[in-house]
C-alpha cells in the first residue's frame, strides 16, 4: 500500500483523534490542531538576531523538499514558508547550501527516534525549536510529552502557523532563563535535542544549562551540535549569521571540552557534517569536498554533532 503525505492544514481540519490518511481506529496518534482555525492570511515576520537565524534553516528545510533527492524531504517546512509573508531574499542564500543544515536536522531526527524507542514513556525538549517541523516529523504516540523552547518572539510565531497536538507544550524563554525547566515534570527519561543552538551562547552560559539540565532530569540524553574554532573565527564570512546581525562564541573542539567541564555525562557518539550517516544522501560539490578537506582536519571538523547520556544507562 502506498501511503500519502499529510499536510499541516489537513491535520488542522482533521476531527480529534482521527488522522486524515487513516480510519478512526487505525489512527495511532491523535490528530494535530482540532483546536485552531487554518491559516488563510500570511503572517508578517519582524526578527532580528539569533531569533532570525531560523528563517534560514527552515527556507533551506523547504528548498531541499523539492530537490530531485531530498536529504530531509521536510514538506512540513514548504507549508510552513508559504504561511509566511517575508521576503526571503533578504536572507542572501541559495539551494546549494541546504545540505549543511539538512543533513544536521536528518541526523538528528535518526536520534531522537532512537531515544523515543528506547524508552516507550519519556520527555522530549526540542531547545531553539525555531520554526523547525521536528514534533511533526517524528509524530511522537501518546507516552511521550514534547516541549518546543525558544525565545517568546518565535513561540508567538509558531503558534500563528502551525497546529498543536496532545502532549505537546510550547515554552517561551530565552535558553539562558534558569527557571524554565522547572516547567518541565522530572519523572521519566529526558532527552534535550538543542540543535543550532550552543554557538550563540558563551561557554559558561552552554555549560552551565547543560548542568542544569541533567541536574534536574536525572536520566537521559543530550544531543546537540557544536561549532569548532575555525568556525567560530569564520563567522563573518556566514550569511546566516551576517544577515540576522548575530553573533557567535561558543566554541568545541572535540567531546573532551564537554566531557571536562560536566560531570555526569557519558559520550554516546560525535561525528562531523561529512561523517554523519546522513552525510550519504547528498550529492555534487560537497561530496567532493568530503575527499578534498580530509587533509585540513580544522575545516573537516568545524560542525559537530554530539550525542552524550547522563544518568543510569539504558
């Protein structure tokens, strides 16, 4: 049987508990947005900053859905740009970069599925959740809560254009905020999935709410990417970060820096952008890249992805 793809706004028109491709009684997850009205006007954008970098990650997510070979193949993110009234040439970019954000959030997303499995009743906080289609993506059953963070600005903006869901809260705060987790019930395994997110934070801000997380959850993991030196000296020569006006600091070198400096944590993997095993469904110039940059180990390097556990081992 060949299925077919569900749109946002079919979730949102969709009777509770029923799933627009699905019978009643074979629908595993309850239908998304019974609660909100479908989007008919285009919502207006006015960010700057950090906030603002997530319109490029999502208008990337969008382009690479309509590659020939897609390396996330994000419908959700196609729906979502088009709700949006914003002129995404401001954001100075091209198709040929998705690659580098795709390949991350695909990544990722292999992850996250793999923690929901290994523990059928647990806690997912999507931290920097930006406009990111995760939530939808995974589509998560019912044992599992989900919270979406990210400053206020972006919460209101999410909530303008996409559906909600059981089990699933949106938090407005700033990352930094040392109270928000306290939202947050403690009493099952928590997975914090901070994508694109440490960079703008100094170091001792980064680790400082990585210690808190796992302070208060006890058991669970941390997945999240990192920038090394040579990228963070390079940050002038991003678009990403050039035309939101942001500013980078953090900087990770390799999983010993985390390691380190928070106690508790146990390195489960790290790769770079051209070793993830998402790495394989991109084709054309940064396949080349990948050969040609295994003599500058800086450049190679330059964006990490990590994956730690903390707490009692699964």
């Amino acid at each position: 049987m060949v299925s077919r793809l569900v749109t946002l706004s079919e979730y949102t028109r969709a009777p509770y508990g029923m799933n627009p491709t699905m019978s009643a009684p074979t629908c595993r997850a309850a239908a998304f947005a019974h609660s909100l009205t479908y989007v008919t006007n285009k919502v207006s954008v006015d960010l700057s900053g950090p906030p603002k970098t997530m319109l490029s990650t999502l208008y990337l997510k969008a382009l690479d859905a309509d590659f020939e070979r897609p390396v996330l193949g994000d419908r959700f993110a196609k729906e979502a740009i088009d709700k949006l009234n914003f002129d995404w040439r401001e954001l100075e970019i091209t198709p040929k970069w998705a690659p580098l954000f795709t390949v991350r959030t695909a990544q990722y997303d292999i992850w996250v599925r793999e923690f929901i499995a290994a523990h059928k009743e647990c806690t997912v906080v999507h931290l920097g959740c930006g406009l990111d289609c995760r939530v939808f993506r995974i589509d998560p059953g019912s044992d599992v809560r989900w919270y979406d963070v990210d400053f206020p600005q972006v919460i209101a903006l999410r909530e303008q254009i996409y559906p909600t869901r059981p089990n699933y809260q949106l938090i407005a705060t700033p990352a930094t905020e040392p109270n928000w987790l306290d939202q947050i019930p403690a009493d099952r395994p928590t997975l914090l999935i901070a994508e694109g997110i440490s960079m703008y934070l100094t170091e001792e801000e980064g680790i400082a709410l990585l210690q808190r997380f796992i302070d208060r959850f006890g058991t669970g993991e941390l997945q999240i990417d990192f920038f090394n030196w040579l990228a963070i000296k390079s940050q002038k020569t991003q678009s990403l970060v050039r035309t939101s006006g942001s500013t980078l600091h953090w900087v990770v070198n390799s999983p010993r820096d985390i390691l380190d400096q928070v106690p508790g944590v146990r390195l489960m993997t790290a790769v770079t952008f051209f070793d993830a095993s998402t790495f394989s469904r991109v084709s054309g110039v940064f396949r080349v890249a990948k050969s040609v940059l295994r003599l500058v180990p800086p450049v190679r390097k330059s964006l990490q992805y990590h994956r730690y556990a903390f707490g009692s081992a699964s």
